[in-house]
C-alpha cells in the first residue's frame, strides 16, 4: 500500500536520540533545551472504522479531518459514512501526531446511528423551542403564563440559573389531522455567567425565541444570542416583551434589533416579531401559533424506535433517588430498564419523571424527562447512547481508560515542562530566582460545591476570570452536592475558601470550618458570589501607597547656624502658602518642579521657639535631616502617605 505523503514521520528510538544528542554542541544544546517535547498519545484503532467515528477516536472535530484526507489525496473516502481500513486510519492518525494501535476490543465503543437515508419518511417529533435573551427580560414569566406555574417566584432574585425544560400541548393549524401538538421548552439563564449553558440550549434546539424587554432594547446577553443563532440553522421567533408598560417605544427595539443584523419581517425580512406581555398573557397566543408554523415548515421528524440519542441538559444529586440527570431525546425510545452511557457515566434508567414530577413510562424524540439510576453523575452537555449492558460496560472502561490515559499524559507534559523550567532557572543567578518567585501572583484558592452541575460550571467560569498579574483566582475542585467535610478538610489543606452556591452547608460542618478558620462564601444568586470573590482578590493585592500634600511652605531667605565643633547647618526662612506644616509629617524638597530630595524635618522655629505645627501665612525657619542644600526659591511640601485598598 502507498503511503499516503511523505511527512508521515516514525518516531525515533529514545536511545539512538540520545546518544546522537551527546554529539551536539552548546548552542544546539541549549536551542533544544528551550522546545517543550511533545509527547504522542497512544489510540487504539479497530480494524474497521468510518470516518465519523475515527474523528471522535482522535477527539478532533469531522471537518478537520476531512480537510486533512482531502489534502493528502483522499477526497473520494472523506464522507462522514465511508469505512477505512486499520491501514488507513492508522496514516491518519499519525497525521494527528497519535500512536495508532490496532485493537479492537480496546477500540470499541458506542457510537450515534448514522444519519437515515430517507428522513421524510420518518415519524413527526414536537420541536424543541428555548427561549433566550438578556438577564430580567421576563423570560421565565412568559414560559409562566404558557404553562401557568410559577416558576420565576422560585428562582433566586428572579434569575433563572439552570435549565429548565417543559413540554407544553399547544393547538396547532387547521391543515394537521392532530387536534394539539406538543412543544418542548428550554428556559436558559439571561445571566452572563451562563453563557456555556446558553450554548448548549441552542445545540439542540430547532427554535430560539429570542425575548427582548421593550423598556431595555439590546443588551449584552442578546447580542450573545443573536450570535448564536447567525452561527447556527437554527429559526429565530423574536418576542418583544412588557409591551405593557407605559411609554415603551417598540419601534426603538426593532430598529436596534435591525442594526444588529436581525433581519425583521417588519423590514422585509424573514424573523417574524410577535409583541407579547408576560404579566398580562397579550400576544402570547399569536407567539404559540407563530412558534408552531414554523416548526412545521421545519418538518422535523425522528425514529421513535431504535437506537437512543439524547443529550444531557442538566444534572443534580437528588435526596432519596441520587444523581438524576434531566435528558433531552432527539432520536429513538427511552424507556425504563435500559442501559445508557454518558461519557464516563452509566445508568441503569430506574424513573423518569416529567417536568411536573409524573412518572412516564417512554419517552419519544422532541420529550425531557428527569432520569434516575446513574451510577455517576453526568455532565451536563454529553451525549446519551444506550446499549446492552455488556456493551455499556465495556465502552465505559475504553472511556475511562482513555481519559486517564490523556490526564496522565498531560500530567507528564507539565512534569516535563517544569523540569525543564526547573533546570532553565537553575542556571540563571539566584538572586534573580528569588526576585522572580517573589513577583509571583498570589492566588485565591477556591473550591466550589453547587446544586447541579451547569450552575457549578457556569460559577467557574465567571470567577475565573477575576484577577489580573499580580492576584487571581484558582479553582482547585469543583463538585455537585451540599458542604462536606471533606471540603472543609481540602480546603484547608490548599488554605482556600469554599463557594456553596444554591446549598446547604450543615451546622457541623460549618462548625468545623469556623474551627478550621476555612471561609464559606454561600449565596443562592450569582451576583453576590462573584462581588465577594472580587472583594477577596483586592485584599491580596498590595496597598497603593497615596501621598496627599497638607502644607507647603516657600523659602524666602537662608541662614547658617553654628553647632559645636566649628561645624553649621542650614536654616532656611520661609512663609507658609498653603495648608498646615507640621513637624511629624514627611516633607519633600521641589525645585523648578523636581522632587530632589524626600525626608522629615529637623527643626521647626517660630522666631526663636520650638513649634510642632506652623498655619497658612506665617513665617518660620526649618531645616531638613540629611539635607543642607536648600536655596531660595525652593518649596518645601508636607505630605503624608495612605494606604489604599488595591484595585483590579
């Protein structure tokens, strides 16, 4: 078989390497030094794979590959469903800089089916519709009135911070046999810190409503989404909400809607705009209608039987039932008593409830139902595959095995970058070792427990982002659950703060914290934990010293004093300008506007006395420790230094 370029490197024996290395000289030496050695990771390759399924074998995405086969001559096997042999894919993935092993039980794993050849012959399935916009733009209200719960009075200060998902009947038009048709919901958080969720709602999603306040316009969350759907196929239904507020102007949003890119039916576009109140429940049946008109142009359809795939929108420890994880199906059954895996989690499906808490017996493509029976917890955002249970387990194993197997490899890349670091500042001076670990920044070590995993996600990533080179933040762990002690313990092992977001912390534990003197910053609203992260990386910043001036004085005359031992000192005459001069406070010589020297004073005369202070107006005659060079002209100032808090 031909080889496929001729960049496909062997990698060398390390003995060989090193011996020729001995006969390189310094500089090249030192040259190489310098280079992080890149370190390939081993992949195991069954004998037959396609395409598709090679691409998540090397954990890179499809397009990429396919541009690689179609740069190295294989444009005709670059199809996601084309089937290559060991040989081939094993080319390819050293073209990724992998070790290809060829095994196949090492290899296996459970994949999504195939796309069908022939979607318009499959079943309906509702759509799945998320509602999205800016933090407080009544989002949760509108889903309110639609299913007439209330949700939004449950949610911390009025902001949604998880995902929520609803199936909604609503009447569909008057050309369809059925009399309803369900409509799933997803309520994603408005709020900056969720942006990774909000993503994750419109990967599954076939329409976003975008809500926009009439008394708000665009925000920083809408232009985010809006963003969002240009990068995706997904429709777009914008909902002008609180039309019911006096004085609104609805045409200032659409027009501002308009520069932004939305093309607006208004305008001649394609993005129909329905004015709607989620108070009072006006234009909410023209949204319903307009939702599903174009849900229906869509023709979404779906197996309602075969192989499973869904997507994992949430998840929580739950009392009485343990990790639950709320799962979004988008092709095939779910029924209890299957066997499910979920990157490195598996589930035996023990319940499955509705959004209100019912029991479902199956759930179809298009339904979110709350699952139980995960041995682990899921992440939120994974996709859910079922299998047998022989094969779920030896799936799971491959899973994990090759996610240590990475760790373990990153891990030896930072062992062998900080060696190499080490050996680097080895050779510098020690002094300027010490100044460099001196200069280091200080860290707030954080660890972070909260009631569900998006929500412990979304904490992370906006506290991460506090700091800058001098103080920031660091997480050490993150985990789903209430306070334990064995938090308490962690934490002060790495002397950090605990985060409890939206959980309970029990009085023994925080017992033992205050014992520990370990810090629980606990809050239900995401607003006041990342001010209290905020407010405890400023402490580890160094004060910023201030010098506020409180006198000036100008000399006017100089005097020579004789002193003991034939030796004089310099007196200088001078009249107080402005302020207070006073004998405690620093003072600082300025000369045709240069500080040329910094000290305190010696003497402070008032004709002959020794005074402590000399008011605005009045002359006096002062001298300066260690200074004798003061000429006419010359402006002594009196300052004092105050410290003040750093800042970000």
């Amino acid at each position: 078989m031909s080889r496929l370029n001729d960049d496909v490197v062997i990698p060398n024996n390390p003995r060989t390497a090193s011996s020729r290395s001995v006969t390189k000289d310094k500089d090249q030496k030192k040259k190489a030094s310098q280079k992080a050695k890149v370190v390939n990771v081993d992949v195991f390759i069954p004998s037959v794979v396609s395409v598709g399924n090679l691409a998540k074998l090397l954990n890179v995405r499809l397009d990429v590959l396919r541009r690689k086969m179609i740069k190295i001559g294989m444009e005709a096997e670059a199809s996601y469903d084309h089937i290559l042999t060991s040989e081939y894919a094993s080319l390819l993935a050293m073209e990724f800089n992998r070790n290809p092993v060829v095994n196949d039980e090492a290899a296996f794993d459970i994949y999504s089916p195939a796309p069908h050849p022939d979607p318009s012959t499959l079943s309906e399935r509702p759509p799945v519709v998320t509602i999205m916009g800016h933090v407080d733009h009544g989002k949760t209200t509108l889903l309110d009135t639609l299913r007439s719960t209330a949700v939004a009075k449950g949610e911390a200060g009025g902001i949604t911070q998880h995902i929520g998902a609803f199936s909604v009947p609503v009447p569909v038009s008057g050309n369809s046999s059925e009399p309803t048709r369900t409509i799933t919901f997803l309520d994603t958080p408005g709020h900056a810190a969720f942006s990774a969720m909000r993503a994750r709602g419109a990967s599954v999603t076939d329409v976003v409503v975008l809500v926009v306040a009439a008394d708000d316009g665009i925000m920083p969350q809408t232009r985010e989404v809006i963003d969002l759907v240009k990068n995706s196929k997904v429709g777009l239904v914008v909902a002008i909400n609180k039309v019911d507020k006096p004085g609104v102007d609805v045409s200032k949003v659409e027009h501002a809607l308009l520069a932004e890119g939305v093309q607006l039916e208004a305008f001649g576009g394609d993005v129909p705009v329905v004015h709607v109140s989620g108070l009072t429940g006006q234009g909410l049946d023209q949204l319903v209608e307009t939702i599903s008109v174009l849900a229906e142009m869509q023709d979404l359809r779906a197996e309602r039987e075969g192989t499973l795939q869904g997507y994992v929108l949430e998840s929580k420890v739950a009392k009485g039932l343990g990790p639950v994880g709320t799962v979004l199906v988008l092709r095939g059954c779910l029924k209890p008593g299957q066997h499910l895996i979920c990157g490195l989690a598996s589930a035996k499906v023990r319940v499955m409830t509705d959004s209100n808490g019912k029991p479902v017996k199956a759930a179809y493509p298009g339904m979110a139902v709350t699952v139980s029976g995960w041995k682990e917890l899921p992440n939120a955002g994974d996709e859910v595959l079922t299998g047998s249970e022989a094969d779920v387990k030896k799936a799971l194993a491959n899973r994990i095995r090759k996610a240590e197997m990475e760790a373990s490899l990153a891990d030896l890349e930072a062992i062998n970058e900080q060696r190499r670091s080490e050996r680097e500042s080895r050779e510098a001076e020690e002094e300027t070792e010490r100044k460099t670990e001196a200069e280091g920044p200080k860290e707030l070590r954080l660890i972070i427990k909260g009631d569900v995993s998006g929500s412990v996600e979304a904490v992370k990533g906006a506290i991460e982002g506090i700091g800058n080179d001098i103080a920031k933040v660091k997480v050490v762990s993150t985990g789903v659950g209430d306070v334990a002690e064995s938090d308490v313990l962690r934490a002060k092992t790495a002397g950090g703060a605990i985060i409890a977001f939206n959980v309970k912390v029990p009085r023994p534990v925080e017992s033992q914290a205050q014992s520990q003197q370990v810090p629980i910053l606990a809050s239900s609203v995401i607003y006041k934990l990342i001010d209290d992260v905020t407010k405890r990386v400023i402490d580890l910043l160094p004060p910023v010293i201030e010098k506020r001036v409180t006198g000036e004085a100008t000399v006017l005359a100089l005097f020579d004093i004789h002193l003991k031992g034939k030796k004089t000192t310099q007196v200088g005459g001078c009249r107080v300008s402005n302020g207070v001069v006073a004998r405690n406070k620093l003072a600082r010589v300025v000369r045709n506007g240069q500080v040329i020297h910094e000290g305190r004073l010696d003497t402070l005369k008032h004709l002959k006395n020794d005074v402590m202070e000399i008011s605005k107006g009045n002359e006096c005659g002062l001298n300066l420790a260690d200074f004798n060079d003061l000429r006419v002209g010359d402006v002594i100032e009196m300052y004092e230094e105050v410290q003040l808090p750093g800042t970000l």
